[in-house]
C-alpha cells in the first residue's frame, strides 16, 4: 500500500510522516524504516522493495522524500500503481505542492492522501495550544515567524532548552575550554548519561567543533552498540571476528550494551539518520536536532 503526504506546510506534513511511521512500527513489530531521496534511490532498489521482507519477516515501510519532480521514478511508479497498492510494504510519498490533475492519478490507489497548507489566524493559533511557553513569547514567535512552524519549532526549543530542560549546568567561557576530545562525548552517550552528554556536545560546539563532525561520532558509536548487541546475543559468534572492532572500542562497547536495548539502538541509529536527511533537505537545523536527540536519550 502507498500514501501520499503533501503541501507547502513541510513541517506539518513531516511530522504526520512521522506519526504514521510511530503507529505502523507498533502494529508492525519486527519492522524496518527506509527512506529515499534523490541521492540514494534506483529503480532496481524500488522494485526490490515491492515485495522483499525483513530478515525477520517484518513489513518494510518506505519514506521516497521529494521525488515526484524526477520523470524516471514518476513514470516508473504510474506504470506500478497496481504493484505499489498491493505490495505488504509500506510506501509513504512525501512531496511538496501536488496539482489536482497529479493527485487524481493517485487517488484510485492510495491507501490515503493528506495535504497541508500553511496555518494562519484561529488554526496556527491552535497550533500553539499544547506548547509549553506563555502568551507573551508566543506572540513575538508569531510576529518573527509567521505561518513559518519550522522557524516557530526552532524558537520554541530554544525557550524550553534555555528555562531548564537540562538542569544545573554552568557554561564555560571560551577561554576555559580546553582542547576538546570527541571520544569524551561518544563515551557519555554509551554510559546513557544525559546530562553529562549535553555538558559535552556544548563544550564542543563553543571548541569550534562542526556539527556534522560530532553527528558522524555519535553515529559512529549508537552503530557500534548496535551492532555489538545484535552479536552478543548469538550464540556461537566470535565478537573481535565479527565486529571488526578494536579490542579496546570492543570491551567498552560490550560494557555499555546493557544499558540498551536493540529495539532502543535501532530507533537511536534510525532517529539519527532521518535528523541528517531532514537537515541536508534544509528542513530542520542539526544542531537543535542533535541538542535534542542527545537529551532524550
């Protein structure tokens, strides 16, 4: 089966994707998310997908990102819509502004389409409700931002970043910083220590440290977990074999897996790559995203 999700509103049709994987992955237990965009999608991965399961016999549910602009995969898909209805996988067409006569092609065949145009008045009013900031500062939010719910997303964690998600904790000025260390951060992400890692990943930012840098060493260090775990509970396997590790990165690794679980190491590493794909789409800013992947872990 296939959805379309589309509208100028990104935010709000992002977070429906969002939503509708939640519930998928709870009914689907065993499951695997994918997405697919310009830069890693083929035809040959497209078929393949129509039909394949899990390792574990799992449904597949398939984010394609935006690509309704490229002829080869829009024509490739009205030629299958018969295959995309029927497939056990899930496909989820995230796009921008769709014409009528595109949607009416669809219509037939999809599971559901659901678009969304930016909130103004009453509705973005509404929009505000549930967020936990006072009258006062969602006024200017509205005044800077407009019917603009990314920018709006943005101030809003700022406010609640800065008014105490995380507690006690005293900024260093610059000058205090000492040459930063990334495997300090990666180690604190596998001790599960929250604080301390939002202590960190703000000592290397004010270090001069890319974001993207410490975004491919936390990533670099949820895979290891990962992996380590899904090894460790198979009978018979030869962990420094097989994990390809260092002996050293391995016995830290094996110390810190308990304090997961795989289903936990797989939304980490599938949270992690969605926050890069959302950033490169220009759609959310990384550095927020990573501030807020980190406190929750």
């Amino acid at each position: 089966m296939f959805y379309i999700i589309y509208g100028k509103d990104t935010f709000r049709s992002r977070e429906k994707v969002k939503s509708l994987l939640a519930i998928l992955n709870k009914e689907n237990p065993g499951s695997d998310n994918l997405v697919l965009d310009e830069d890693n999608y083929s035809l040959e991965t497209l078929q393949g997908l129509l039909n394949s399961q899990t390792l574990f016999g799992g449904k597949r549910f398939v984010v394609c990102s935006e690509l309704f602009q490229n002829k080869e995969f829009y024509d490739f898909l009205v030629r299958k819509l018969e295959s995309f209805s029927a497939s056990p996988n899930v496909f989820i067409f995230l796009e921008g502004v769709l014409k009528k006569e595109t949607l009416a092609v669809f219509k037939k065949y999809a599971k559901g389409i659901e678009g969304f145009d930016f909130l103004i008045g009453v509705k973005l009013e509404e929009w505000f409700k549930d967020k936990k900031i006072n009258l006062s500062e969602k006024r200017k939010i509205i005044e800077k931002c407009g019917s603009d719910l990314w920018c709006s997303s943005k101030e809003i964690e700022r406010i609640v970043l800065r008014e105490g998600n995380v507690s006690g904790v005293d900024f260093l000025s610059e000058k205090e910083l000492p040459a930063f260390n990334l495997f300090s951060l990666s180690d604190a992400v596998a001790l599960r220590d929250r604080k301390k890692t939002w202590i960190l990943f703000n000592k290397a930012l004010l270090s001069g440290i890319p974001v993207e840098e410490i975004f491919y060493k936390v990533l670099w260090q949820i895979k290891n977990l990962l992996l380590v775990k899904s090894l460790s509970e198979t009978s018979g396997v030869d962990l420094a074999k097989e994990s390809g590790l260092h002996p050293f990165v391995l016995k830290k690794t094996l110390s810190a897996v308990r304090k997961f679980s795989n289903k936990e190491l797989s939304s980490f590493s599938f949270n992690l790559v969605n926050l890069f794909h959302n950033s490169r789409w220009g759609v959310e800013d990384l550095a927020i995203g990573m501030e807020r992947f980190l406190i929750g872990i």
